[in-house]
C-alpha cells in the first residue's frame, strides 16, 4: 500500500490556502448521517489549482513510485476540495470513486483527534475496534497520497476544534462515460468526485 508523507506547505501557507478556499470554494456538504457529515468547498478556481499543481510537482519531483508521470499534469488532471470536520464528525471509510493518486493536506492543528484512517478492508469506525497502526495523526503543512481508488480511507472524529485538509484528487485519464457500446470522453474542469 503506497502511504507516502510529505511536507507541501509551511504553517503559514496552509492559513493562506484555507482562507482562499473558504472565500473561492463553491459548498457540496455531504451529509451521511448526523456525525458522518463534513463541510466540502470544491475548488475550480485555475489560478489557485495552478499554484497547488506547481506545489505538487515540486514535491513529488523526485518520487519513483507514482503511477503517472509528474511532469504530465494539468489543470484538467487535478481536482481538489477544502474540507471541515468538527463537533464529533468524522468521515466513514470509503475508496474514491476515481483517482490515481489521492493526497491529503492538513491545514490546521488546533483540533483534537480527527487521526487519517487507512486500510486494505473496509471497517466501521468506532474507537473500540481500531488497530491504532492503522491511523496516522498528520501534522499541519504535511499530507498523506495513496491510491485513493484502491485503499480504504477515512477520519477519526474530531472531538475539539475544527480540522480543516485539502483534498486533491489526480485523474490521468480523461473521464469516459459508456453509453450502450460507444465511450464519450468528458472534458470537465468540474470536480465529477
């Protein structure tokens, strides 16, 4: 399982990221159950997604191991999402729908709890049956990339203040609908996630 932690940003930047993403990102809560509920602002704004790309590639630069290749990224390959967690919620294990590489940016770390959660099953979240080496606390600026598609993720409650994380989702192919025995590419600069 690709599980893989690195530094994207100073404490700083992610102040500066999560104030542009609350005033630019356009609301999609998603609501589960009452404490399986999370605040998300997708982002499509292109200046802003262009200075996360420019991010990305500086840090995965030297990585060996990710299935695409970095220098191939786009605006039309990324897609990215401001998410909130607070008073106990927390967000079910789940896999992305579609994404080669996802990764998670912490932004904030006033909050208490709120540990990533990843495994190879599928487990209901409750603290009594939680392998703890299955969590990982991810500290402000720092963000955790997996295969999205194939590993199951989730988050802890969060159980005082408010934890805050960009979501970037990267898709190399191009969206493909199929219709009775024809694909049709869809080229949408809209998160599809």
């Amino acid at each position: 399982m690709l599980k893989d932690i690195q530094t994207f940003f100073t404490k700083e930047e992610c102040d500066d990221i999560a104030s542009i993403c609350e005033k630019i990102g356009f609301s999609a809560q998603t609501t589960v159950s009452v404490k399986n509920k999370w605040d998300n602002r997708r982002i499509h704004n292109d200046e802003f997604k262009e200075r996360i790309l420019s991010r990305y590639k500086e840090v995965f630069a030297n990585h060996k191991n990710l299935p695409f290749d970095i220098n191939e990224l786009t605006l039309d390959t990324i897609y990215i999402t401001l998410s909130r967690y607070f008073d106990g919620r927390f967000l079910e294990m789940h896999r992305d729908t579609i994404s080669d590489l996802t990764t998670v940016i912490v932004l904030t770390d006033d909050f208490a709890d709120g540990r990533f959660l990843l495994s190879d099953t599928n487990i209901k979240i409750e603290y009594d049956n939680i392998d703890e080496s299955l969590l990982t606390k991810i500290n402000k600026g720092d963000g955790i990339s997996f295969d999205g598609h194939q590993v199951w993720h989730g988050v802890m409650p969060v159980t005082k203040g408010i934890r805050k994380s960009l979501n970037i989702w990267i898709k190399m192919e191009k969206f493909k609908l199929q219709i009775g025995d024809k694909d049709i590419e869809i080229k949408n600069k809209k998160s599809f996630l």
